[in-house]
C-alpha cells in the first residue's frame, strides 16, 4: 500500500467513527479563514463583520483559482 493509499484509508477510518464532523474540522476551518482576514485587513483596523466579509471572498477568490489550475 502506498502513502496515498494509507493516508485515504485513514481518513475514511476516522470519518467512520467520527459523530459531528463539523466539530472536528472547526480548528482547522477557523485557521484557514484567518490567514485570509490576515491578508485582507493585516493592520486589524475593520470592523470584524466587514473582514470577515473580505477574507471568505478573498477564500472563495483562492479556491476558483485552484480550480482552474486543475487538468
């Protein structure tokens, strides 16, 4: 079995024990979207509801161009 393999049967292993999904990917989705709130309003000066507005635009925006760079 190779690292690709291993790493899918891994996953699903997890994901068929796992309750509340939403819950054990909370971390990382909260982390994800802040590096877009770092990059929309680095100085922290807007108003919360407004960078937070920018950076999912700013993560849909990062996730249309890695569609398009796929075959």
């Amino acid at each position: 079995m190779n690292r690709s393999q291993a790493a899918k049967v891994a996953a699903h292993t997890r994901w068929s024990k796992e309750t509340d999904r939403s819950a054990a990917t909370s971390a990382g989705r909260s982390a994800f979207l802040a590096r877009f709130a770092a990059q929309v309003d680095p100085e922290m000066r807007l108003d919360p509801a407004e960078r937070d507005k920018r950076a999912r635009n700013a993560m849909r925006a990062h996730m249309i161009a890695l569609r398009a760079k796929q075959p």
